[in-house]
C-alpha cells in the first residue's frame, strides 16, 4: 500500500467514525470502497483481528510492513482517549502534507534529471555516429592533427570499442554500491559526510528535522507518551547520523535530562528547532513549538530545493553547450588549418 493509499485510508477512516459507525461497520465500508486487491486483502485481514476481539492498534501491528509505526501509535494514542476519528483525522493532515512535500521534491528534480539523461544521451550519440564519419577524413591523413582533435577521437574510439565496459559498470557498480550499503557502518560513515556537505547536507538536515518535529508534534498533541514519541518519530529518519545521535539523546531523557538540551547536544539538528523545543518544554507547549519548528524547517527545505535546481538547471546547460561547442571546436580545427596551408 503506498503513501497516497495510506492517506486516503486515513481521511476515509475518519469521516466514517466521526459519523458515528462502528469500528467493524467502517471496515466493511472500507473494504467495498477499496479498489487495489493487495489493500483490501490488508483491510480484510484487519477487520478479522477486531472480529475477533483484539483492538485496532493490534490488527495494524499484524501488518507492520504496510502501515508506517506513526499510524499505529496515534491509533494507540486514540483507542486510549476514545477519540479515534480525530485522532485519524489529524494522522490523514500529517500523512498528507508529508506526501505533498514529497511530491514537491520530486517534481522540482525531475525536470533536471529528464535533462541530464537527455544530454548524456546526446553527447553519447555524437562521440559513437557523428564524430566517428567527421573525423575519419583527417585521421587517415598525413596531416598532423590539433591535440583537441585526436582527443576527440581517442575518446570518441574508446566509447565505440569499450562502450560495452562502461555499461557493464553502470549495472554492476550500483548492485555493489546498494551491497555495501547494507552494512551499517558503510552507511553511518556515508551519512555522516553527506551531513558536510554544503548545499546537500543542509537539505538532509532540513527534511530529516522537519520529519522529525512534525511526527513528535503529532504523536505528543495525541497524548502519546514522550519516550514512545521520540522512539516512533525517530524511526522516520532516513540519515543514519542523525538517528543515532537522537537515540543517544531518548537514553539521556529517559534518565531525567531536558529533550533540548539532550538534543542539542548532539549538534544534529539546527539551532533555531533546539531554541523551539526549550520554548516550548519551558512554556508547556512543547507540541506546538514542535509544529512551529517543523514548518520553519520544511520552509528551508523548500529554499534549499529551490536554490539548488535554479543554480543546477542553468549549469547543465551551459555545461551541455561548451560541451557541444568543444566538439564542434575539435572537429573545424583540422579544417581552419588546411584553409590557412592552402591559402
């Protein structure tokens, strides 16, 4: 079930409690509204755990590989206040703003990306068919040929007699890459430097921060208890340095220690959502102050996505034209020089 089914899920669960059905009465519904086969297998097996006398809750942790630990703990959080509908409506606004940042960040990348698979394509289809029939009329000559030229066609052979090399390495070394990556510490030391990184790092920043805030803001304003909070809100982090650094941070809490002064210890998070969460711990806000540190920092995420595909789009393409132009260039030199020798 995908993040955009999760969040129908939600919206739909909701109204029909806050209409007043029962919890079994809004499974059926579910089950008949629901079109994928594999979801309504999901709802199915749900509603067989309420049937037979087990909560919610525990018929979502049946299918903990579907349904992220936020959902499970914030209907834990509504079985325990007797007020599930809300409870899944607030889950649903969550669900689907993170969703829709997510959709933001991948449409601002697409467009790049369509264009870097392009330009490649292009350039790759010059040096294998265009340079090859251009050049081959001074190669074979006793002319002695611009340096910029015989690299030109140095590569151009190197493509059309190897090119089958370099995409054997373009299948195998991604399947090694996602190998090593299994290993934890691969990944730690991987994360960690992505994190100093300049532009790149502080987006990993941003969106792990602004998930994180948003999830532990959700969780406390539902009543979840502080340490299972923490606990389901990190597990939302894909930085592997960061998560570690915020366990750290739930072992100091639980022993007693304030969440910012424990977080901030750590120097993962940035400062401005610290001085949020000591304003609101000091103020007995903190949920709010969480939902204020969370929009600011989804604010930066969106600058910082911004700022990188304005300066990466015009990049490629000036990269892309002195390119082409250093082609053409290589090609005309031979040329201009027979000009001048005829002249």
């Amino acid at each position: 079930m995908g993040n955009a089914a999760l969040v129908l899920l939600a919206r739909r669960w909701s109204i029909l409690l806050v209409s007043g059905m029962s919890l079994e009465e809004t499974l059926n519904a579910l089950v008949e509204q629901v079109d994928d086969d594999s979801a309504r297998e999901v709802l199915v097996g749900v509603r067989a755990e309420i049937q037979a006398g087990h909560p919610l809750s525990s018929g979502l942790e049946r299918f903990a590989d579907v349904f992220p630990e936020i959902y499970i703990a914030m209907v834990k959080a509504g079985e325990k206040t007797g007020d599930l509908g809300t409870v899944l409506e607030r889950l649903a606004d969550y669900l689907e703003a993170r969703y829709e940042a997510r959709r933001r960040l991948v449409q601002a990348l697409a467009y790049p990306l369509l264009v870097s698979i392009v330009a490649v394509a292009i350039v790759i289809g010059l040096m294998v068919y265009v340079v090859p029939t251009v050049v081959a009329v001074f190669a074979h000559g006793k002319q002695a040929l611009p340096w910029l030229t015989r690299g030109l066609i140095a590569v151009s052979s190197l493509i059309r007699h190897y090119g089958w090399i370099l995409l054997a390495a373009a299948v195998v070394v991604p399947l090694v890459w996602q190998r090593a990556m299994q290993y934890r510490n691969a990944r730690f030391r991987l994360h960690a430097a992505l994190l100093e990184l300049p532009l790149l790092g502080n987006l990993l920043r941003s969106s792990d921060s602004a998930k994180f805030s948003a999830t532990l803001a959700i969780l406390l304003g539902s009543n979840v208890p502080l340490l299972e909070a923490l606990t389901a809100a990190r597990r939302t982090l894909r930085n592997l340095r960061i998560s570690e650094a915020v366990g750290r941070a739930v072992e100091r809490i639980r022993e007693g220690a304030p969440i910012a002064r424990s977080l901030g210890t750590e120097k993962v998070f940035p400062p401005m959502m610290i001085h949020l969460i000591a304003s609101g711990e000091s103020s007995g806000a903190l949920a709010a102050m969480l939902r204020r540190a969370a929009e600011q920092q989804q604010k930066e995420l969106d600058h910082f996505t911004a700022l990188g595909v304005a300066v990466f789009e015009p990049a490629l393409i000036v990269a892309m034209g002195l390119l082409v132009i250093l082609i053409v260039f290589a090609i005309l030199m031979p040329i201009m020089e027979i000009n001048q020798l005829v002249i």
